[in-house]
C-alpha cells in the first residue's frame, strides 16, 4: 500500500502498519477472490467499513467489497467457490456469500457481502432508495455515507485509493461527507442517524456542517422506513458510547421524529420546584446499566434503562408542598413503550420485555429496609419472570443519587433482596412457582370437568402457593375443598 497521506506520516504509518496486518490475516479470502475476478475480466476491492476497520486494526470476519461486475456475474464467480450464497439483497446490487479458509492455525468462518459499482438515491415521496450502477470505483466511492467510509483497497494489488480524505479524517476521528452533507442526506435520510451511529460506535465528532445539515434537513428521516430507523437505533443503542449518539439525535431534532420520548425528558427547570433533570438521569442509567451487563451488550436491557421514565412528563405534578410528584409513571411508562416500540416495529416478544421491566422498575422500593414477607418476595420474583436478572441490573442502575449514604443504603438494601430471592429459590424453586395441584388434580378433588371453575381453582391456590410457600398434597386438598364449599355456600346466597 503506497503512503496516501504524506502530511502526517506518523499517524499514517501507525494506521498503514495495522491496515497491512489486518489485510495480510484477510488474504488467503480476499486475495483467492479477488483473483477469480480478475480472472473473469473484472475488478474487486476491499471497501467501506472494512478498510476503515483495517485502518484502526479492528477488522473481523465480515468483509466488504465492490466490484465493476453486474450482480449476476457475481454470482457465476462466487457459487462455485463459497460455502453458500444468498441473494436477498441482489435489488441492491449485492451478493453474500460464507467461505471457510484456514487462517494461522485454524479454520475461520467469513461473511461476504459484494456489491456492484451504484449510485442510490431517494425519491421524496417513496421509502425505497433508487438504484442505478455505476462503471468507476471513484463513482462508488463518492455516494458512500462518510469520508472514513469511501475508502478502498483495490485487490490483489492493494492499492489504496483515498480520493476524499478518509484516513486524514479517520486521523483526526472526526465524521465528514465526501460531498456536500445536504447532497448526502438527501440520497438517503438515514445517514443523518448513521452520523449519530458511527460517533457512538468509533467514538469520533461529527464535523460542524454535518450537524447543521442534520438539524436542517431532520423532517426528511420521516420518509425511511421503520424498521431501517429502528436497526440503526439499535446499533446506536448498542454501541460503546450510545450516550454520545443519543445526545446528537436529541441535539439535531432527529430524536424528536424518530423516539420522542427521549427529548421529552428534558423537563424545564424550576427554581421552585426541584428535581432530578429526567434525561440526563436516564442516560445516567443507560451508561450504568452497561457497566452491569455480563454477556455483552443487552438491547432490552438498554433500552429498558434508556426508557424507564418516559411516563414522567406525562405524570408529572407540583404538590402543595413544594414537591414534585410523578405518581404511577412506571404504568404510564409501560404503555408509551408498548405504542412507541409498536411502531418502530420491533418484535412483540421485545417490545413485552422492556414494557414489562419499564412498569416493574420501581417495585424495589416499597421494600425499604427489608420489610416484605416471603410472600412479597415470591410475587417480586413471579412477576419478573424470566427478566429477574434484567430487573436486578435495572434497578440498581436507577440509583443515581450523588448522596453517597443514601446510595450504599440503596445499596445494601437490593443486596439483602437478593439474597432473600437466593434463599427463597433454593428451598421453593421460586424460578417455577405453581400451585400445588395441577388442573387434572383440580377436576379431580371437585369432581368437575375442564371450565371456569378450574381456572379460578388454579389462581386460588397459586395465591396459596406465593402467600405460604410449598403446601403438602393433603393441605393443598384441603384447602382446595374448603374453598369450593365457600363458593357453593356464596352462589347459593
């Protein structure tokens, strides 16, 4: 790779000594395609995320490349030589495909996405970007979203071709347009929200014309489609500094269409009445949240954190007192996620997590110092379900205070919960609470067949169940029998 950057040899031959390792672990994939395209009469490189992630010596296994073949000569290149080969994209002009090479010492899986020279841009009144090929790597390079992105390793030469500055910005970890930002956002809004995307992801600034033309040009993310805003809200969300990216859709008015509820946090100040300012404590409890998490990234989690008092500018109340009060926010809360969630069109089975962990948020704290009874702590953790572990994170996280004494009271308070709940399950299952009996059992005792009855039979005793703990058959029968003739004696009254 030639020096493409002789003004700060320094920072390109930190940047060009990552990029060749990168590259050099990458060849026996690129290197083995690249040369059947050649060999069919085309061109292949190595473009976009890719080189950027080369550059900063962060490259994996999902690779990018263009290529001055039409889609379906790619896919007579590529069929014989991949694993497997999907066109799902091929409207787009682009090929996946999986191949296996042995890297080092072992067997490596890579995904390949290839994509046709284009040029893309969006009608104003369609959702659907237009695509059109185009003949030049320069051509390609010019529509892609941001400087660090249109950059390309033409393969299996390795020629670096940098017609826009990308490394000086990667350098300086700042995020400009190739062309005119206004031109770059009109092709496709959802590179406003990619802006926000990238500087929580790498880190970087966005540079001052694209702010502006993000604030200016904001109304226009109202043309893409859903579920292209909600998957680039997600990477955001699960980036490594998602705060960074939120603050720049709330600072553009992007949030304002795409996720209302965050900048509605922003409640005005009053001299009079104080309180906690609502959004920076959510973001608070986001970036704590994360500081929890185990196993990676958690999107329910985050969100979860994110949006557990979106209920409040909606509940909130000055009280005689000088007080501020936001009664019942978590249930106003639970259903603005529910309705936002809905239409951003994420999963019913997502959008019933965080719904359910934004509405359970504040139930820890009618536990004080420790005052529920056992039958208290089985019904906290029925009522979670199997977001136990997520609302454990969640609430901690919600403790923001800068009172050092009330936080570790907080504290210690949730880890004497926990251990009630460590406790409890190992002696009750508490993880499988059901009644005593079953509905075959049910019928049995009583005598009666499926129905009704059997159902509000099943919710008597697993009241039973999570007020007294495990019960032996005898009492549960008992019990059940005692219950039935006390509803024959009331229909009979």
């Amino acid at each position: 790779m030639p020096n493409p950057n002789e003004e700060n040899p320094t920072a390109l031959s930190q940047a060009q000594r990552r990029a060749v390792s990168e590259l050099l672990r990458v060849s026996p994939v690129a290197d083995d395609l690249a040369r059947r395209f050649k060999e069919a009469g085309f061109s292949l490189a190595l473009v976009g995320g890719s080189v950027r992630d080369a550059l900063l010596g962060r490259l994996g296994n999902d690779l990018d490349f263009t290529t001055d073949a039409r889609p379906q000569d790619v896919l007579k290149i590529v069929r014989p030589w991949a694993e497997s080969v999907w066109d799902v994209g091929i409207a787009f002009g682009t090929v996946g495909a999986q191949k296996s090479a042995r890297v080092g010492d072992a067997d490596q899986q890579f995904q390949i996405e290839i994509t046709t020279y284009r040029s893309e841009a969006y009608d104003r009144t369609s959702r659907k970007p237009e695509v059109s090929y185009g003949d030049s790597i320069e051509e390609d390079l010019v529509r892609r979203d941001f400087t660090v992105n249109a950059m390309a390793v033409a393969l299996p030469e390795k020629e670096f071709i940098d017609p826009h500055g990308g490394l000086q910005d990667l350098s300086a970890r700042v995020l400009r347009t190739p062309g005119t930002p206004e031109e770059s956002f009109s092709d496709d809004p959802l590179r406003m929200m990619r802006a926000a995307r990238f500087a929580a992801q790498l880190d970087f600034e966005v540079a001052t014309e694209v702010i502006t033309a993000m604030t200016e040009m904001a109304e226009r993310i109202d043309i893409v489609s859903a579920e292209r805003v909600r998957d680039e809200l997600n990477k955001l969300i699960l980036s490594a500094h998602p705060r960074k990216g939120l603050g720049l859709l709330v600072m553009t008015g992007l949030a304002d269409r795409v996720l209302p509820e965050l900048p509605a946090l922003r409640l005005e100040s009053d001299e009079h009445h104080r309180h906690k300012d609502v959004y920076d404590h959510s973001l608070i409890v986001l970036e704590q949240a994360i500081d929890l998490e185990e196993d990676g990234p958690d999107l329910v989690l985050r969100l979860a954190a994110l949006l557990h008092d979106i209920g409040k500018p909606r509940t909130r109340r000055f009280e005689p007192d000088g007080r501020v009060s936001f009664h019942h926010h978590e249930v106003v809360g639970a259903k603005m996620v529910k309705k936002r969630m809905t239409a951003l069109k994420y999963s019913n089975d997502m959008v019933k997590d965080v719904a359910r962990l934004v509405e359970l948020h504040l139930r820890f704290h009618g536990y004080g110092t420790g005052e529920w009874t056992d039958s208290a702590v089985r019904r906290y953790v029925r009522d979670a379900g199997p977001l136990l572990s997520r609302l454990h994170k969640l609430t901690r996280s919600d403790c923001t205070t800068r009172n050092k004494r009330k936080a570790a009271a907080l504290s210690r308070a949730y880890d004497g919960l926990e251990e009630r709940i460590a406790k409890l399950q190992e002696q009750e299952e508490l993880d499988a609470i059901r009644p005593d009996l079953d509905g075959n059992q049910i019928q049995d005792v009583l005598g009666i067949g499926p129905g009704p009855a059997v159902g509000q039979a099943y919710k008597f005793l697993l009241e039973l169940r999570l007020e007294n703990g495990p019960m032996e058959h005898d009492a549960a029968v008992a019990a059940l029998k005692e219950w039935w003739a006390d509803q024959d004696e009331t229909a009979r009254t």
